[in-house]
C-alpha cells in the first residue's frame, strides 16, 4: 500500500471508532505514527519473546508471510583477521538476521592457501547542510547514468533549512532508486560502513566497478564526493568447498535455536557474532571461510505521504498494521496526552 492509501484507510477507521475528534492530525503525524507502529508490528513477528510456540521464525508460515517481502540474501566475502577469525561487513539497513551459511575449505595446509583481493568501490560523500540551491546526485553505473535524488523534484516542504527532512528525503529516493535490478549490487550506507563512521555521510558501496558518482549543489557547480578503492584479502585454497550453517552466538535464544534449522549447526561448522554492522566469524583450525551467505530481513520504506512511498509488506499486514495505528492514536486522543506525546517525541524519526 502506498501512503496516500495507508492514510485513507487510517482517516476512515479513526473516524468510524471516535467521531468525536476535533483536534486536526497533521500528516506529517500521521506517518511518524504509522512509521512507529511497522517497528512494532516487526518486533511481534521476528522477537523470540513473541514467539508462544516456540517454533522459530522460519517454521511459522504466518510470521514468514507477514515479512516476506522484507527478506534479503547476499554474500559477503570474509576478511580474515586472525588465525581463526575473520569478518564480514553486515549489509545497510539490516533490521534483523535470520541465518547464514558459511562457504568454507575443511583441513586445508597452510601451503595450499592463497590470498586474493577483491576490489570494494566506494564513494563516500556529504549533501549540504543549507539547501540554497536545487541539489542532483547521479551514479554512472555499467555505462549507464542514474538519478538517485533532485530536489527539484521534490514537494517545497523538503526544500528549505532543515538538514533532517534532506537526510530523510534522500534515503527515500535513493533506496527507491537502488531497488531496480541494474543497481541492486551497490548499497547505500548513512554514516557507519563497518567500523567507519562519518558524520552525516553517506557511503555507495560496490564489490562492481562504480563509474562515477556527481553531487551537484547549484546548476553548474560539482561537489566531488571521495572515491576510495579498497582491497580486502580473502584466503581461498583449491580444496573443496564446502557449505554449512553457521550458528550465531549473541542471539538472545542461542539455547533453543541450536536446535532449529534456522541456524543449526554441526560442531564442525563455523560461528558468528553479530556487533553493530559487523560480524565476526570464527572457524576451526586447518579451516578457510571464504564467504558468508547472509539472509536478514532488511527495515522497510519509511511512510511519507509528500513523496509518495509505499510499505513493502503484503495489505494483510499493511491493514493490520493501520488498524493498530488507529487503537494507539485513539488512546491518546481520549487520553488528553496527544499534545504531550507529540511535544516530547519532537516528531523525530
């Protein structure tokens, strides 16, 4: 469902169970409230203190269906740290993981490793902090040129001396931009890329060769974002691979998803600690990790009526998750506390 659909559904359901509002809700409102609600309504499905049955998330259809459409794969190339220790670089936008599968060589001699070095190509750049002129961003990308974001395109109430709602914007746009399958090999990251952190940056990642990428903060003039070309060593060998479920050790139920296909795992196979951003894998002895196939479930659009999203969950969820909207917003309207509420939120994403 779109915004404009989701804020229909919630006008009309508000206005059937209280007829007596007369405070008029902003729209604005409106989508930090629906926004705040797709987070609870992901935490009921994925949370294992929600799970009753105890079945684990993979093995209730219910729950699997409700978030489908969020689920994510990928592989990362391990970069090995210490003898039996390595780490991978956890996509942007990870809400929650689900499981992975390391791709590794059993009792391999030392002698018959090898190191390759795989490009990683990154631009790293800043929008400006005073809008005082439009603002494009495009990626050249297998000779072709995207626009990821222009303020011209944008409603005025983007435009104007509010950093938040061009971070906001941004994200929008060029999330939307990425999701086509010509670009879906670059990741958009705000800030941290792994351990690094920049403040209001924003970080284009590629294991692919990126063109170029152009900031343009008036008609003519080019802010040139910091393009970096990094080499991460990966140890391969010309052993067999082999593919086994890793199990994640800072879950907070590691004691019974041991036992799930979810993220079983033979003694032999390797384990992973998830930190923000990174995750450490470690291996046994005589044992080369060469990737991690990660699957996660990535944190959906946010809810903006003035450009126009729409929630990537199937309208079972969507409707559910607008009828929650509603019994919370009632609450406080009959409450007195929505002026409260709202003064002390400040309407902070």
């Amino acid at each position: 469902m779109n915004a404009q659909e989701l804020h229909i559904d919630f006008d009309l359901k508000l206005q059937k169970i209280n007829s007596n509002i007369t405070r008029n809700i902003e729209p604005e409102e409106k989508d930090w409230l629906l926004n705040k609600e797709v987070i609870k309504f992901l935490n009921k499905r994925t949370r294992d203190i929600s799970d009753f049955k105890r079945r684990g998330f993979e093995e209730d259809t219910k729950r699997l269906k409700d978030v489908k459409s969020l689920i994510r794969t990928v592989s990362l190339n391990v970069e090995q740290i210490e003898e039996s220790k390595g780490r991978v670089i956890l996509p942007s936008f990870n809400y929650k993981d689900l499981k992975a599968s390391a791709i590794y060589y059993k009792d391999c001699e030392e002698s018959k490793a090898r190191e390759v070095a795989p490009i990683i190509n990154i631009f790293r750049f800043k929008l400006p902090e005073v809008i005082t002129e439009p603002i494009k961003v495009e990626l050249t990308h297998y000779g072709g040129i995207k626009t990821l974001y222009n303020t011209v395109n944008l409603p005025s109430t983007y435009i104007g001396r509010n950093t938040l709602n061009l971070t906001k914007s941004f994200i929008i746009e060029a999330r939307k931009a990425l999701l086509t399958t010509k670009f879906k090999d670059i990741e958009l990251y705000y800030e941290w890329y792994g351990d690094t952190y920049y403040e209001n940056t924003f970080f284009l990642v590629s294991n692919n060769k990126l063109g170029n990428v152009k900031v343009y903060s008036d008609g003519d003039s080019n802010i040139n974002p910091v393009y970096l070309s990094v080499s991460k060593a990966v140890r391969h060998t010309s052993e067999k691979e082999i593919k086994r479920p890793i199990r994640f050790i800072s879950t907070e139920s590691a004691d019974w998803k041991e036992g799930s296909f979810l993220s079983g795992s033979l003694l032999e196979s390797p384990t992973m600690e998830l930190e923000e951003g990174l995750g450490f894998v470690y291996f046994p002895n005589k044992t080369i990790v060469k990737q991690v196939v990660f699957t996660y479930i990535c944190r959906p659009n946010l809810i903006d009526i003035y450009l126009g999203t729409s929630l990537n969950l199937n309208t079972d969820a969507c409707e559910e998750i607008v009828s929650q909207t509603v019994s919370f917003t009632n609450a406080l309207l009959n409450s007195g506390n929505y002026e409260k509420y709202f003064n002390e939120t400040n309407l902070i994403e």
